[in-house]
C-alpha cells in the first residue's frame, strides 16, 4: 500500500519525515505557549484568553463557542503579531551575531529529535522497529552532546546584546548549563548500565531502553522510574534547570535581569528563542519519558505489544503496522505533554530559587547525589548481572 | 509586655529537601487549577453595584415628569474642581405647572474629563435634583463627547421617587393663603 512512499530516493524521503517532525514540534510550541496562558489563568482562578475567534468558526454552533473559550485563536494572534511587528535591530548592538544567535537557538532545538524515536511497530517477523528521523546507536550521546549547544545562543545573545543585564543573564545560563549538565548525564548511566548488560551488543539508543522495560516479568515491565527513582529525578531536576524553567529559571528571572539574554530582542527573533525553549521542553520531557518513563508503553508492566495484542481482540485491524505506529506516536505524546503540562504545574507554584542557591543544589547537593546513586547501581548491577 | 523568646526550630531534613513543600505547594494549585473561576466577565457580566455607588452625576426629575434644579448653582459653587457650569434661566411660559418655581436651568454642563466623583453637588443640592447614580463607566473619543449636556443629564438620571414635593406644598399652601 505505501511501495510508492519507498521508491522515493533516500535523500527526498528523509526531508520530508524531517519537514513531518518539524511541522508537528513547531505547532505543538506554539500551543504551549497558550497552554502555559491557559494553565497559569486556571491555577490563579482565572478562566484566561478567551476572547480571539475567526467568523466561520464562531459560527459553528456549540465547537466554535468552545474553540473560542479555549483560547486556540490567541495562538494564531500572538503568531500573527510575532511575524508581522516591526523587527528592530538596536544600534547598539553586534549586529552580526545578534541575528545569529536565536538562529543557533533553533539548530541545536531541533537537531535532538533527530535522536529520540517517538514509536514503534511490529514487522511482519513480530520484531519491534523504532520509529524515528534517524535510530543512531549514540541517542543519548547525541542528545547530550546537540543539546547542550544551546548554550551558544545564550552567550551570543548576551554578548552580541551589548548592554550589561542580558550580558549577565547569559553568564548565568552558560555556568546554569553546565552545573547540570553534569548531574543530568551522571543521572541516565545507570540506566545504561542497566541496558547494556554483559553478553549483549553494547548501545547508547533509545530504543533498547524503552525496550528493556518491556519485558514480561514484574522487574521487566517495571519503569526505570521506578526501578532507579534517585535518577529519575535527578534527570528531571536537571532538566528544569537547563531548560531554564521555574524554579531554576534564574536566566530569565525579569525582576532582576529584565529578561536576560533576550531583552533586546523583539518580533521573530524573540519568538525563535521562545519556539527553542519550547523545543527543549519537548525534546526533554520526550528523552525523560524514554528513559525512566516506559517511552511508548501504555502503562507500566503494559508493554505496547500487550496493549496491541488486547486491542485485537475486539479490533480487527489492530495488529496493522500503520495503527500500531500510530497508537505508539499517540501514547508517547500523550506521555511528553502530560511532561508539559507538569513543567507548567510546577512553574505556577514554586518560587525562583536565589543565583546562589541554585549553584549550591547544583553542585553540592545533586553532584554528590548523583556520584552516590551512580556508584548503587553500579555495584547492585554487577552483583545482579555478573 | 514580657518578651517571649521564639525557637527557631533547625529545618528537618525532608524540608531541607525542599520535596514535601512542593508536594504540598503542586497540591494547593492543582486544587485551584480544577476549582471554579472567580473571575467577572465584565462586558457581559456586570458588577453588583452597592448601594450609595457615587457614579456619574446626573440630574432627576421629579415623579411628575417635571425638571427638578431650581438652577440654584450651589453645586457649581461647591464642585471643587470645577466641573459644572449652569446657565440660569427663567421657566418657559408654557409651563404653566411649573409657574410657581421661578427658576430653571437654561444649559446644564457637566465637565465629566474634570468631574472627580466627589458627590459634594449631590450633597449641597436643596432641591434633591443632582445625583450620583450607577453609571461607572464614561468614556469618549472627544473632548466634547466627554461633556454631559443638560439633556443628556436628564436622559442618564431619569425619575427618581421624591418623598417631599416641596414645591407642591408650597403651591398649596400660597393658593390657601397661608405663608408656608
């Protein structure tokens, strides 16, 4: 049914699964930044935007009110006034890489999907194959090592701003990034050295992960936010921090910074940084759900095939590759903006933690612990799988 | 007055974790997240308004349709910033119901970019004819737009019920010659 799809040489049919994915992240990015409206209205008692509507759907009669209520058509205004505002340049500043850096802001966003597959389906062998842009051996590597250019842009922006609060905002985020980054990736060895146990083909992908807990069995089905709950946040209390959410969102603290590294920025260029920030977001919570989440199982000791095997049943076409992929893309999305809306949660409630308590959770509290919990599993897992 | 020394307890260790205080925090706003919204609407919902409101000051007429002010100008007098202005003027023959009052404004203007609220005109009116009444919202792309005219005055005050009909009585009481 889809031969034609595969006679499509190699090079044409990868930009258009790439256009695919971009069309789906840069759509949901923009929808966070209404959801963030709409949640941050709802926790303070407020119904939020509701107010924006297009004629044809305010006439439909119960959806458009609906439409309307929900604020979907404020998306489309906040985009509209983004693209088509003046787009100034200060006089102050280097203008070279002043309009490079939310460029830079962009490339690494985007490049990490790349990396993380956000499905799977059964071959006709009954085998699991990953669905992704590209299913490298080196995932988390490479998730790791793109991601954490995004500090490029802060610095750029800072620097390239010429004026002292943004420049401060982009120290802040470069020493932010980096006291994370550590415990972040201190945090998913264990899981890798869980995964690749003795025997097996040694691998840094994703895929293997999620298929780890997949298994039957109780400690096979279990999540590794389960099986390893000290990593698991560790890795979601680094993530907060460098995507420079609340409360570690120092970088953008406006009470003190203004609004750090992008106060001179306006129009589209300021909506590319909030588009990457966004994008990290997704890209974040999609690597956290791959890892200690059960990626695109359904529930935990509910593996994907379990799923699809029960739904047969009663479906006839519930083992077709096509609804299995799918089914696959619509739970493991399900799951990233479940992630979201708690990143969300979490900003409407806590406080931003001070400069100078956010260094010393960072390296003298999360560094030790993720050295500890590190040095736990590797020793419980040699015992386990000598 | 006894000085009561405080402890100042050392933090546990879970609140050094900061974890059961966000747990108890993610509790509180998710409650509000789901619980029903306090906000008014405001074009379409409009506020209750209390009793004795001062809003935009307007003119009455009495329960017999006829123009109360007496064009006394005791309000322009008292308005502290000066915003009415009255142009005195005598009751037109026509009238004829209205014969025993002698006077009658002739232009009413209320200046409402100087009005400042302050009900003082409605305080010192004899003739309980200016009143700040519920209108709270006034607004307008002119400087002229912004001046209520007499008319429009009348148009925002409407009929108010009047417990005294001291004119009346006084008609009364010249017609049965006696003075009051």
């Amino acid at each position: 049914m889809f031969d034609f799809y595969f006679e499509i040489p190699l090079v044409i049919r990868l930009i258009l699964q790439g256009l695919a994915v971009i069309m789906v992240i840069f759509p949901i990015a923009g929808a966070c930044s209404m959801a963030e409206r709409k949640v941050a209205a709802w926790i303070q008692d407020r119904p939020g935007p509701n107010r924006a509507t297009v004629p044809w759907v305010a006439w439909i009669p119960f959806l458009g009110k609906f439409l309307q209520r929900l604020g979907v058509f404020h998306v489309m205004a906040d985009g509209g006034k983004m693209m088509f505002k003046e787009d100034s340049l200060p006089g102050h500043v280097n203008k070279f890489y002043f309009v490079l850096a939310p460029i830079v802001a962009m490339v690494p966003a985007l490049t990490t999907v790349v990396a993380v597959p956000f499905g799977a389906y059964f071959d006709a062998a009954g085998k699991l194959i990953p669905l992704g842009l590209a299913p490298l051996d080196i995932g988390m590597l490479a998730v790791f090592a793109v991601s954490s250019l995004g500090v490029y842009s802060a610095i750029l922006a800072g620097w390239a701003s010429n004026s002292k609060y943004p420049f401060l905002g982009s120290v802040r985020a470069s020493a932010q990034l980096i006291s994370y980054e550590l415990s972040m990736t201190l945090a998913v060895l264990p899981v890798f050295l869980w995964v690749n146990a003795p025997g097996t083909e040694g691998t840094m992908g994703f895929a293997r992960v999620v298929e780890f807990q997949s298994q039957p069995g109780f400690l096979g089905g279990m999540w590794f936010g389960f099986l390893m709950p000290i990593s698991a946040f560790i890795f979601l209390v680094a993530l907060f921090a460098e995507t420079n959410r609340q409360p570690f969102d120092t970088v953008e603290s406006e009470s003190d910074l203004v609004g750090s590294f992008h106060t001179e920025y306006g129009a589209f260029k300021w909506g590319l940084f909030f588009v990457a920030e966004y994008s990290h977001m997704i890209v974040g919570s999609g690597v956290f759900m791959l890892l200690f989440g059960g990626g695109w199982n359904p529930l935990p000791w509910v593996s994907l095939a379990t799923a699809v095997d029960f739904l047969g049943t009663f479906l006839p076409f519930a083992h077709a590759p096509l609804f299995v992929g799918i089914l696959s893309i619509a739970i493991f999305m399900g799951k990233v903006l479940a992630m979201i809306f708690f990143f969300m949660w979490v900003r409407w409630t806590l406080p931003r933690f001070r400069y100078d308590q956010v260094m010393k959770i960072g390296w003298q509290k999360l560094l030790p612990l993720s050295i500890a919990n590190l040095l736990f599993y590797a020793i419980a897992i040699a015992l386990i799988q000598k | 007055m006894a000085v009561i020394t405080v402890e100042r307890k050392p933090l546990t260790f879970l609140e050094r974790t900061y974890l059961p205080q966000i747990a108890g925090g993610l509790k509180t706003t998710f409650k509000h997240l789901i619980a029903p919204k306090k906000t008014l609407e405001y074009p379409e919902q409009r506020p209750a308004i209390p009793v004795g409101y001062r809003g935009v000051p307007t003119l009455v007429k009495d329960p017999n349709g006829r123009e109360k002010c007496v064009s006394c100008q005791l309000c322009e007098f008292v308005c502290p910033p000066k915003a009415i202005r009255i142009t005195p003027g005598e009751i037109p023959a026509d009238q004829a119901d209205r014969a025993h009052v002698e006077k009658g404004p002739q232009a009413f203007d209320i200046d409402m970019l100087r009005c400042i609220y302050c009900g003082l005109c409605q305080e010192v009116c004899p003739e309980e004819a200016i009143f700040l009444q519920n209108q709270f919202s006034m607004s307008g792309y002119t400087r002229a737009e912004m001046v209520n005219h007499k008319d429009r005055l009348y148009e925002l005050g409407g009929t108010l019920p009047d417990a005294h009909h001291k004119w009346d009585k006084k008609k009364t009481a010249e017609e049965h010659g006696n003075a009051h």
